[in-house]
C-alpha cells in the first residue's frame, strides 16, 4: 500500500475529479469546471487551494451561523478534544449533551421537554416520523394504528427513505416513488403561479381549507402532520402566508395529530428568531434541528419532543415500548460543545438582532430588482432569500433548463470572489446570521450584478 495520499504536492485536481462523488452535483459538468478546493476559512470567507477568497453567501449550505474559524467555536471544539471527543449515549451519557439538551429545551417553545440526538437534518425528522408512528401504537386510552403522514407539496425534509416520502420534490424524488410509504399531501400556500380559474387569493384561501380538510377527512389515520414551518427552503425559499402555520396548529390540536416542525434550515436565527414557530407563537410536538445546530461546524442532529410523547415510551424494558432507533454518534461530544458555544454567542454578539438588520438591508437592496425584466419574484424571510429568474417577467416562462441559467449566475458570481448556489433558476442568498451588514451589501450588490449581467447575456442569445 502506498502513502501517496500523504503527498504534499498532490494533484488534488486530479484525486477529486477521479474519486469524490459530490452530493447532488451533476458530476459530468463539475468535472469541467475546476470549481475552488477550499483549504481554509476566515470570518464569513472561504479560501481555496490557490488562496483565492471567497464570501460564502450560503452559509456553507446553511448551515453556518457565526463565521468561520470563530475563535470561541473553536476553543470549545479544542477544549472537548482535550476531555474525549467520542463516546456513546446508548445507555450513557456525556457532559455536553446534557448541557446542549438544556440550553435548547430552555430556548425552544414550551412544552418541548425531551431531546433526541442525531447527526444530520434527514435523521432528525425519520426519528420524528418513527417516533409519532409509534407513539400512536403505545398511547394511553388504547393503541390506534395510523398509518400515514400529511405533508406539503415541495417539501424537502432530507434525503433517507423516510424523509423523501413526506418530501414533493419531483426532481429529486420520483426516481424513488415504488420505494415509499404512501402519504396525503396538501398543496404548498404559495401563489406566485396558481391553477386556472383561481386568482392569487381564492388559491391561497383554497390552500388553507384544503389543508383543513385533509386533516378532517383523514385524522384518525394521521399519524402526524410534518411541515417546514414559515420557509419552505429547498422548494425554492417558498415563504408561507401569515397565519397558515397557525391555522395547521390549530387544526393538529383540534384533530389531535402531532404536529412534527422540521426547522432544519429555519432554526437558528435565519428567519430573524430563534425559531421559526416563535413567529406564530406556535408550539409543535417535535422540533427537528441541525444544520445551524453546531453554528456550521460539525454534524449534528436534535428532535425534541414533549413528556405526552415521551411518557408513551416508558414502562418495563421487557414491555417493548421502548424507542428502539440510535446512531452511532448520537449526540457527539465535539458537535454538542460546538453547539453549547454557538449558543452562548448567540446572546452575547445578539444575533438576531444583527439578522433584522441585515434583513432590512437586503429588502432595500434588491428592491432594484423587482422591476428587472427576468426576475419573477423575490421571496425573503429574514436572512434566506430567493430570487426567482424567468426568460418572460409577464407569462412567467421559464428559461430553458439547458441553459441552466441559474448555475450561469453562481460561476459568474464566483468569479466576482462570491460562492452562492441556485436552486434551479431560484438565485438562493442565505448569509450568516452572524454576517455583518457591510459583507451583506456586498452579497446583494454582487448578486445584483451577476443577475442582471447573465440574464442579458443569455436573453439577447435567444
Ligand atoms: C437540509 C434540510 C434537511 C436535511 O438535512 P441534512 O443534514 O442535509 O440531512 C431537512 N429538512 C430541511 C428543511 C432542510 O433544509
């Protein structure tokens, strides 16, 4: 066996386009493209192998919170190295996830007592799901055998079985479809393109007595309603009308459907509050969180619950009840102490303040573009932001997907030493709840100008 891989000049170019398979890249184009290696990070930049700079505009893929290389972060990181960086909470703890489990239990809407570690978004809402599932099956006043979930049309929840089967993403999930459970599935409230013989408010008022009536008609199969609650994020950053996730709460209560919030991409700080359910004062069963849960540094996943759930999982161990699912780096040392940090600078650089601000900055800024003849829509809640292209602003066409004219837009933007990454045609800002305004402004502007640039280009090539 050789120590190549240790080489120092390395043809890392080379290595990655004959060995790494990255995840949802079409890879016969990225070969091509020599995008940055990233071998270092400062503040809100990353720097590649040839020590280019670069502001990451997407928080690393939203996940990031206060930067990188943030000094407090990484002495937490440092000091657990020091204590142990590994064990298992399969019948042990470990200091920092009870810590964590606290910190988040205190932050988190109430009732949401019970914290259940993971390591990614998709693993927190397949524990969500599994949990509800059974505990229907275990619940006081007798075992109900429900069956199914209602979702919401473009949901994205993650990439497991379970969570592409509450997911509506065609593209990425039709492959799939002899692969998953069945589940009841309500139109997403958005109406920036509604079916014929509706207008913009008779759809969006169909949406919300859909979603009631689904819940009526199916309740007692209902194992669960699963939402994104406010944002749908990888729908295209699909802000949701005041008031529907409160309408959907209120439905749960009544119907008595546990009501599973995954604030994966919505927690921490993005939307302008910690969560995103404080916007509705809503409190759901489960609250799923990652991504942002460590402020970007490590994997790390959390399902909180309440006791009315988690009492249906007690009893004596030969009973069976007991929740039988676990990673093995459930709730991680090195994440947790990550998240215990990310937490504490939350209060101490008041984030979410910094995040109103931002937000009103990027509102001003991309207002210019709400006359732009390519830009459909701009869709904003807080510090997520999508920007949707169209060859034709009036009929709404879309550009041909050949093209791939939002991909056009990140190469031009990366070019200008910015990384964003589209969605389709749906130009995705998502700084750092942490990044401060003047790097914001520089985001929009630089956006701006690529939007406008390649739009042009590519129009008068039609
Ligand atoms: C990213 C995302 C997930 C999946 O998280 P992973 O850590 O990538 O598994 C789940 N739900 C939502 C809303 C997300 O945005």
């Amino acid at each position: 066996m050789s120590l190549e891989f240790l080489n120092p000049s390395a043809p890392l170019r080379d290595w990655d386009n004959a060995h790494v398979w990255h995840p949802f890249t079409p890879m016969s184009a990225y070969v091509k493209e020599s995008a940055p290696i990233i071998t270092g990070g400062e503040g809100f930049d990353l720097i590649d192998s040839s020590g280019r700079r670069y502001l990451d505009g997407i928080s690393s893929l939203w996940c990031n919170v206060h930067g990188h290389r943030v000094p407090e972060i990484d002495e937490a990181v440092i000091q657990q190295v020091r204590s142990i960086s590994h064990s298992t909470l399969l019948g042990l703890s470990g200091e920092p996830s009870i810590r964590l489990a606290k910190g988040l239990v205190d932050r988190a809407p109430a009732g949401l007592t019970r914290v259940f570690y993971s390591d990614s978004g998709a693993t927190t809402v397949e524990v969500a799901l599994k949990m509800a599932y059974q505990y229907h099956r275990q619940k006081p006043g007798g075992p109900e055998d429900r069956d199914t979930f209602l979702c919401v049309g473009n949901a994205y929840h993650g990439d497991t079985l379970g969570t592409v089967s509450v997911g509506g993403i065609d593209l990425f999930h039709r492959c799939y479809r002899h692969l998953l459970f069945s589940t009841v599935t309500t139109p997403s409230p958005v109406a920036l393109r509604v079916p014929e013989g509706h207008t913009r408010q008779s759809w969006l008022q169909h949406c919300f007595d859909e979603v009631s009536r689904l819940i009526q008609t199916n309740h007692t199969r209902l194992a669960g309603v699963v939402m994104e609650p406010i944002v749908q994020g990888a729908a295209g950053i699909l802000v949701h009308p005041v008031g529907y996730l409160k309408h959907v709460r209120d439905l749960c209560t009544h119907y008595d459907v546990p009501l599973i919030a995954d604030e994966v991409a919505v927690g921490f700080g993005r939307t302008g509050r910690l969560f995103a359910c404080e916007h509705e004062e809503v409190a759901p069963d489960f609250l799923c969180l990652a991504k942002g849960i460590t402020g970007g540094y490590l994997p790390l996943g959390a399902t909180l619950t309440t006791d009315k759930i988690f009492e249906a999982f007690l009893g004596d161990p030969w009973e069976g009840r007991t929740f039988y699912h676990g990673h093995t780096y459930t709730g991680n040392a090195l994440g947790c102490a990550a998240g215990l940090a990310s937490l504490e600078l939350f209060e101490k650089k008041n984030i979410l303040a910094n995040v109103t601000a931002c937000a009103d900055i990027i509102s001003r800024k991309l207002a210019t573009l709400n006359v732009h003849p390519h830009v459909a829509e701009i869709r904003q809640k807080g510090l997520m932001v999508g920007i949707e292209l169209v060859q034709d602003r009036e009929l709404l066409t879309p550009f041909a997907s050949q093209i791939r004219l939002g991909h056009q837009v990140i190469l031009a933007a990366r070019e200008r030493g910015v990384i964003i990454r589209p969605l389709g045609d749906v130009i995705v800002l998502m700084p750092a709840p942490g990044m401060p305004p003047q790097l914001v402004e520089h985001l929009c502007d630089v956006t701006i100008e690529c939007i406008d640039l390649v739009t042009r280009k590519v129009a008068a090539s039609l």
